[in-house]
C-alpha cells in the first residue's frame, strides 16, 4: 500500500478541516471500505452504515493520525473499517431468513434446483463458519482470503505479528474446513 502524492497533499489538507480533501479522500477509499464492510455485515443496508461511520470516526480522529512510512492513511482507516465492523457483529445478530422462504427462491429462480440448493448450502455453511469464528480469526480470514492481504499487509494492518497472523489463518481454515466438509463429500 503506497501512498500517491495527492492522497499525502489531501490528508494534510483534511487534518486542516479541507472538506473537498475529505471528499476525495472518501472516494478513493469508498470502495475498499465498503467492500470490507460488506464481507462483516452481508447486506448493503448493513456496509453501507458500517462505512459511514467509519469515515466519520476517521474524518473525527484525522487530527491525531501523525503520516509516517510505515503508517499509511488507507491502513489506519482500513483497521478503523475492521473495529467498526467487528463492533458491527457484536452489537447486531444477523436475521436469517426463513427456510420457507428460501426454499421458495431456490425453486423460483433455477433451472437445476439441486445445484442451487447445493450452492445455497455451501453458501449458508461458509457465513455459519464466519460466523462460528472468534472476532480476531474472522477479520483474519477475511482480509486473507475475500480481500486477498498477504500476510505481512494484514500484520501491519492490525499490528501483530505475522506468526499472530498465521496461527489465526490456521485455526480459522481448520474450522472451516470443518464446518464445510460434510457438504464436499468428507462426512
């Protein structure tokens, strides 16, 4: 993650209070944040919240934030995006839809209903496993495997160790794998 000239000019000028530099600012960083967003909340109604009021602690909290080589805006608002999301997770439960009514899509709208259950299955089993996730091995997961972070991005990212990083990775895959297996033929 390197930051351009113009991104460097438009922190300084949206730590003075620059409205036009947060607005640039927000629109370069729109789409990742919002991406991040959604991976947490599975809904736009949802990433969409999440996102704003991760710009508005930022934009909040800019003042503070001192640039350095090591300490680029786009990872200090990305990690702002991980707390609100995971505050996201822990103040809010995920209404699930009901099973009648997800019967009723997954006939309506495919050729090959079997597929389609498979599919809706797998994707049900995959969001139970985030879910079934520690806070710590679901941001882990998602910035490695949705957001493709290499290991020493999402170190620096959340400040640990990419050791920290890798045990996460690994009890989050296992618990995954366990969850998926009986839908991939393994039990």
């Amino acid at each position: 993650m390197v930051m351009n000239v113009s991104e460097i000019a438009w922190v300084v000028q949206a730590k003075e209070g620059d409205r036009s530099a947060m607005h640039e600012l927000y629109g370069l960083h729109r789409q990742r944040i919002y991406g991040l967003a959604y991976r947490y909340a599975r809904n736009s109604q949802d990433a969409e919240d999440i996102m704003q009021n991760t710009f508005v602690k930022a934009f909040t909290a800019l003042q503070k934030h001192r640039l350095s080589d090591d300490a680029f805006f786009a990872t200090w608002l990305y990690r702002i995006g991980i707390h609100c999301a995971v505050d996201f997770l822990r103040q809010k439960k995920r209404r699930r839809e009901t099973a009648d009514a997800d019967a009723l899509d997954v006939l309506a709208g495919s050729a090959d209903p079997e597929r389609e259950l498979w599919h809706k299955q797998v994707r049900e089993a995959v969001i139970g496993g985030l879910d079934g996730l520690s806070p710590g091995q679901r941001t882990v997961f998602t910035l490695r495997h949705f957001e493709q972070l290499s290991i020493r991005e999402i170190a620096a990212m959340l400040q640990c160790s990419e050791g920290s990083i890798k045990t996460q990775l690994s009890r989050a895959l296992s618990a995954m794998r366990r969850r998926l297996k009986p839908l991939l033929g393994g039990g």
